[in-house]
C-alpha cells in the first residue's frame, strides 16, 4: 500500500502566514501578545520556548518570556498570573510544564483566566471540550492533530480510534476531540494489556506515549491512519512513537517525526493566541476584578 506522508511542516507555514497576513491587516496599532511563564531550566522546555518565540516574531506576534527560578513559591507564581490576567496587553498565557514538584499544577493553571488560557490546559476550557462546545480553548496539540486529519479528507464519522496515552494536555482531550468527531474511541496507558489486539482492529492511531518506536509496524491494520505525537531521542537522533520504516506501507497516512505534529502545535498556540486577541477585542474585559473570573470568556 502507498503511504502518505502528511506534511505537518507545511501545513504550519500556511497557517501562520495566514495568522501573519492577519495580524498585519489589524486595524489598531496593538499587536497579539502571549505571555510565557517558565520556571526552572529543563532543557526541552527552553528550546520549546525559543521556537514559540521565534515563530511569533515571525508573524509580528509578541512574546514576553517571563522566566523563574525552580524555587519559585506557589504563590509567588499564582500573583504573576493575577498581574498577566489583568493586563490588558496580554491576550494569552501560557505556564510551561512540568512544573516543580512542590507546585500544584492544577491550582496553577486553574488561575488563569479562562479567556486567555490559550493552552486550553485550564479545567474551564476542558470541561468546554467535553461539552463539544464552540467557546472552548482547544490545546494546541489536540488542535493540531484534528487539522492535520481532517486536511487528508478521509471521513472519521463511525471509525475505529486508538489514542496511546491519556495525559491531561494530549491523550485526554484529542481522545474527546475524535469522540465530538464521531469516532469510536479507545484510550489506552500503560495499564492496558492487549495494545497490539486494540490496534489492530484501529482506522486511526494517535500515538503520544512518549516510548521510541514502540508502535510497530505490523500492529497496525492496513490502510491505518497514523498520527505521531511523539518526541524521542535515539543517538540523539529524534523519532516518534510508531517505528516509522515499519509502518511505510502498511499505513493509509503518517505524519513523520519531526515534521508533523510538533510544528502544528506550535502554529495553533498562535492562531489560538490571535483568537483570543480578537475576543478580548470585541468584549469589554470583566470589571468583577476576580482572578479566574469566568464572568466574562
Ligand atoms: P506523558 O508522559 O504525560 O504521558 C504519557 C502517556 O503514555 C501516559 O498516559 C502513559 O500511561 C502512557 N504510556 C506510557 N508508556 C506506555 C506504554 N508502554 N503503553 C501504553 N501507554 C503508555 O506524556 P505527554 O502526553 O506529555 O507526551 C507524550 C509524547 O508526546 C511525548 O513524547 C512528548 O514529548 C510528546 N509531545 C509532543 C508534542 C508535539 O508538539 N509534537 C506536544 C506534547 C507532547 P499512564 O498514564 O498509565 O502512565
């Protein structure tokens, strides 16, 4: 069977220059700005950050990087966010994660005003997406994912999904996303027994477990499509989830690593971005004063 590369790369370039042909049409002098809060040194979350900036700058987007010591008191951070969310030149927040250990993530990111949680990752915007609703932040992963599917045209309505991993920023919300969708959805971890079985009998595979080519090839049906989320390094050397050579002519679609799913996450923060900019444009912010309002989305 013929494979079809699914060219995430250049899917990205198109949705950002057309973000960039946006935001350099706007009428106002104010530019979308998103705020980034990191805290501590891990390496993956610096080089993250320097492409998200770098993307931004790109299209004339801002981009203030705010970044802490890992040390930081919970807090301490909870009163940077409260400074960000009354702001009125930011437009979007993002905080990096992992966090340290001694902060609560949850809390953290509960405090970010609903309308410029443009990761989505806040239970407000994901309890939105479990309602298939209109308003809800959809994660930029998740997003990214459901572009790339539906830009093959192939029909999802009534088919058979697999998404490997069910962590709150990836699994959970492109397993609901393929759900809205109509697919029928299994979501499998690390305590599921028989994988290989589920796979088998899966028109789609969304990979993002973060194990080096641990999907193989010959799990897959013919004619499967594949996503892989994955980000791994072998020699140094970046792979995804699925064992790539393997599947090549087994898989309907493949969208490679890297060049896939990694650069549409970073163009859907920024159209994310750019939506909420719009909203808050067209809405009075909310007067209520309270941080984590969720008067005013
Ligand atoms: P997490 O580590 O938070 O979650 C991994 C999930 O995979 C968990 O649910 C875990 O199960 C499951 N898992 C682990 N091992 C197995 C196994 N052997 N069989 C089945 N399931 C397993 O990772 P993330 O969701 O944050 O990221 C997943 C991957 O996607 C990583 O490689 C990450 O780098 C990449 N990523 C890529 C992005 C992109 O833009 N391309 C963006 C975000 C992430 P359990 O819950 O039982 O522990």
């Amino acid at each position: 069977m013929e494979t079809n590369i699914i060219k995430g790369k250049e899917c990205a370039e198109k949705v950002l220059q057309n973000l960039s042909d946006k935001i350099s049409a706007l009428p106002t002098e104010e530019t979308p700005i998103l705020a980034v809060i990191m805290v501590g040194d891990n390496e993956a979350s610096q080089i993250y950050v320097r492409n998200k900036q770098k993307a931004a700058a790109k299209i004339g987007m801002g981009c203030e990087v705010m970044e802490f010591s890992s040390s930081i008191g919970e807090n301490a951070l909870l009163e940077v966010i409260d400074e960000l969310n009354s702001n009125h030149h930011i437009n979007g927040i993002i905080v990096q994660l992992p966090l340290p250990s001694h902060i609560d993530t949850l809390k953290v990111l509960s405090r970010i005003r609903s309308s410029k949680d443009v990761d989505g990752f806040g239970p407000y915007n994901s309890g939105l997406l479990s309602y298939n609703s209109e308003q809800a932040v959809i994660s930029a992963t998740p997003k990214g994912i459901m572009h790339l599917l539906l830009s093959t045209g192939i029909e999802l309505k009534g088919k058979n999904a697999v998404v490997i991993g069910r962590s709150n920023i990836v699994g959970k919300p492109i397993a609901m996303l393929l759900t809205n969708h109509n697919c029928t959805v299994t979501l499998a971890h690390s305590k599921t027994t028989n994988l290989p079985d589920i796979i088998k009998t899966s028109d789609i595979v969304v990979a993002a477990c973060g194990r080096a080519k641990m999907i193989k090839g010959d799990w897959l049906k013919e004619g499967a499509v594949v996503i892989d989320v994955g980000i791994n390094r072998i020699d140094g050397k970046l792979c995804g989830d699925v064992d790539y050579d393997s599947a090549i002519g087994k898989a309907s679609y493949i969208t490679p690593v890297p060049g896939g799913v990694g650069p549409m996450t970073i163009a859907m923060l920024l159209s994310n971005t750019f939506e909420a900019f719009i909203r808050q444009q067209s809405e009075p912010e909310c007067s209520c004063g309270k941080s984590g309002c969720h008067c005013h989305h």
